[in-house]
C-alpha cells in the first residue's frame, strides 16, 4: 500500500465540509477587509451568509453531485477525482442543492436563501436523527456536521434580522395619540 503523497490535502478532503467552511469564513473576512464601504452589522451578515451559502452549500454539494456522477464519468475523469458509488437520485438532489445555494449566492432572495439552507439541513440530518440512537456518542459523532448546518440556519435569522429592536423600542417615535 502506498502512503499518500499529501497527506494534509487527504485530511482535509476527508472532512471537507468543515474545510470549506473554513473557507467560506477566511474569504468573508478577506471580503470584509477588501471592501471600502463601512461594514454595518447588516452588510457583516449578508458578507458571512453569502460567502457561507457559496461555499459550504454550493461548493460542497457541487463537489458530491460530481464525485457520485451526476455530470458524467467524463467530468470525474477530466477532474482526477474518485468516483462515489450512489444511486443517481442522490447524485441529482446534490446537484439541486449545489444549484440553490449558488443561486442564494448570486440572487439573494430570503426565500431562495431559506430552501438552500433547510433543504440540505433536513437532506443531511434527518437520516442521522431518524437511524441512529440518541446516544452521547452518536451525538458526539455528528456534533460537527449538525454545527455547520446550524450555522447556515444562524446566518438565515441574523439575515431575517432576529435579534433587532422593533420599530417600539425606539425613543425617537412619538406617541401621536395619547391615552
């Protein structure tokens, strides 16, 4: 058996959704730093979901939907990657999901945005939640994936702007008709 040539490149392809979500992150931050306009919390989470819905959705789903065949033997073989055995359905919903979190990417509707974060949370999680005992080990198994799935849902109510005070909160508005 030959040992791997890059061993860190295997590691992180090993785990790759938390590799891109790392990702996702430095070119947020990188972003935020580039940019010349004063970063508003509102423009901070627009920059973090968008770069989140890149490349933790987008990316990553597009990186699946290839490796099971969803684009063809030819484009795995063009791209050096090792094939995944999956039905083509699978294939295809990771292809589906690519596409909306690239398109929440690019359009920016809250819609668009919440159906390319709940979608692959429910695709991911729900078969860990329904086929496996609630143990402090299974827990502990999957505490990762459920983190980056429940960040992207994070990123979707900071972006609704849960958190902010209401328009009655306010000192500037002025009772018009008092009781």
């Amino acid at each position: 058996m030959n040992p791997p040539v890059f061993p860190f490149l295997d590691t992180l392809l090993a785990h790759l959704s938390l590799t891109l979500l790392v990702v996702g992150l430095v070119f947020a931050i990188l972003t935020l730093l580039v940019t010349r306009r004063r970063n508003s919390w509102r423009h901070i989470f627009s920059v973090l979901f968008r770069s989140y819905l890149f490349w933790t959705i987008g990316v990553y789903f597009l990186y699946g939907a290839i490796t099971k065949g969803a684009l063809g033997p030819v484009v795995i073989d063009t791209l050096h990657l090792t094939p995944v055995t999956a039905s083509p359905e699978a294939a295809y919903i990771d292809l589906v999901f690519a596409v909306f979190g690239l398109a929440g990417f690019l359009v920016g509707s809250l819609g668009l945005r919440f159906a390319a974060v709940i979608g692959p949370s429910i695709y991911v999680l729900a078969p860990i939640a329904l086929g496996e005992p609630a143990t402090i080990a299974t827990l502990t198994a999957h505490a990762p994936i459920a983190a980056i799935y429940g960040l992207g849902i994070f990123y979707f109510l900071l972006q609704l702007g849960v958190g902010r005070p209401s328009v009655e909160h306010h000192s500037a508005t002025v009772d018009v008709l008092p009781t």
